[in-house]
C-alpha cells in the first residue's frame, strides 16, 4: 500500500463503499459512519506507533500497567486504588505522568475520569511479561536477603 | 455543508490518512498475523462469516477463533459487531491493500468463500 497512490485507494475505497452501502437502507449516515469509523482506526493505529516507545519507557511496572488498564474514563481512583492496592498519591503521580506523556486524556466533555487513549497491547505492553519481571526481582530480593515492597512500585528502582 | 459535501470531504481526509498511516497499519498486520492460519482467519472475518464457519475453514476451533478475534480488537485491527444475541468481529482492513498475501480456502471448505450472509445461530457471544 506504501507504494499506492492515494488516487488509487480512492477509487477502490469509493467502490467498496458502493458496494457495502447498496445493501444498506440508510446510505448517506452509513458512509458518513463508514468513513469515520475508518478514519478512526487508522488515526489511532499511527497515534499507537508514535506512543509506543514512550508508553514502553513510562509504563514500566506491572502495578502501573494494571492502572493504565483500568482507566476507562468511568471507574473512580478510588476503586483502582483498591482493585491493584496502589496507593492513591501514588496513582495520581502516575495520572499525571500518563497525562503529561499523551497516553490518558484527562476529564472532560465525553468522560468524567481520565481515560487511556490506548489499550496495552496496542503499546505493545505485556502484563504478563512485566509480572514475570516482578517475579524475577523479587525472586532475586529475597536471595539477596532484602525486601522489595516498594520496589514493585513505580519505575525499576 | 450538504450531506454530498461531507462525504466527499470525509474520503479526501480519509485518502491521506490512510496514505500517512498504511506503513503502521502494514506493520501491526505483519507483526500480528504471523503464520498462514491467522492471515486466513482475518481475512474470512468479514463479518458475515462467524466463528464456526471460519473455524472449520483454518481448521481450529471456534473458540481459537474468538480468541484471535478478542486479541486483534485490542490491537485495533478488528471491530466488534452484534449479530443476533452474540458479537462477531470484522475486520477493519483488507490484506490485499497492504501486499499482504492472501491464503486459499482448503477445497474442502471452498463453499467458505461463497458465504456471505450472518449465520447467528452458531454466535453464543463471550
């Protein structure tokens, strides 16, 4: 597709759109909402490839991950903090870094609770693996005889 | 704005959009249907094929098909639709558009491609 002319695109695009909306009996809202909707997707597909290596750097911890996760612009800080046991200052220190970085859209007009703009995996983030790593340095904590609660918290320390 | 000259407004920002962002969109399809089952899979999502029918197709199980289907939403490169009391998932680009090949339908399951009505009986949702 890199090498094809957005002409080209057109002109199959506008064909698809024949197509799709010729069996619909709404055509203008439905290639209105078509259009949007794609045009949706491939904006959040490039905005997830500029974000990715930031979100990489800033969302380094399985604790931080989860509360990414559970931002959907509708559950209260105070449910997070008890869901993940993240304490509160530290939730909010981390909203705002999220914020700050692009990845959450603070409150606004469509939600009244910050809200991340992207799923995990459309970071690249893996709970799983960074579980793996918490595990990993606890792992090597304890065999260094030293306690690592606050470790787990935040960037690797 | 005449309803003619949204349209025809929302597909030139579309054309460059897409333009701009075919080579992210190229890499996650890559990145994301990394062998022949999944690539046939995605592209017998049109949404008008559910899990069963493609299942049986790539010969995997329905339930494998809903995974990939809740996975590739995730990524964005599906979207999921209502189909009787279930979700289906179609997906959002086509693999032609991006050079990608396209594998063949088992013979065995050649009346896979000529399916093209929702089939929502087989559709239990999650």
């Amino acid at each position: 597709m890199g090498s094809t002319s957005p002409d080209r695109l057109e002109a199959v695009d506008a064909q698809r759109e024949r197509r799709t909306t010729s069996s619909q009996t709404t055509p203008e809202s439905s290639r209105t909402e078509r259009l949007l909707s794609e045009i949706a997707t491939y904006l959040r597909i490039s905005a997830a490839a500029q974000a990715r290596a930031k979100a990489k750097s800033l969302i380094d911890s399985f604790e931080k991950a989860t509360v990414y996760s559970k931002l959907d612009g509708v559950t209260a800080q105070a449910q997070i903090e008890a869901d993940t046991k993240v304490p509160n200052q530290t939730i909010s220190d981390w909203l705002r870094q999220f914020v700050r970085a692009g990845l959450v859209s603070p409150p606004g007009e469509f939600h009244k609770r910050p809200k991340a703009l992207f799923t995990l995996d459309e970071l690249d983030i893996s709970l799983e693996a960074l579980g793996g790593r918490v595990k990993r340095k606890r792992k090597a904590a304890l065999d260094r005889g030293i306690s690592l609660t606050q470790g787990t918290i935040g960037p690797e320390q | 704005m005449s309803a003619d000259e949204q349209i025809r407004l929302l597909r030139e920002i579309l054309k460059w959009i897409r333009f701009v962002g075919a080579k992210e969109v190229r890499g996650v399809l890559e990145g994301t249907l990394d062998s022949e089952q999944k690539r046939l899979v995605y592209h017998l999502s049109d949404g008008g094929r559910g899990a069963v029918e493609i299942g049986k197709a790539a010969n995997i199980s329905d339930r494998t098909v809903r995974r990939y289907w809740e996975s590739w939403a995730r990524l964005g490169i599906m979207e999921p639709m209502k189909v009787g009391g279930g979700e289906r998932y179609k997906k959002s680009f086509e693999l032609e558009d991006f050079g990608i090949e396209v594998p063949q339908v088992a013979s065995t399951s050649g009346q896979v491609e000529k399916r093209s009505q929702p089939d929502a009986d087989e559709e239990g949702g999650h």
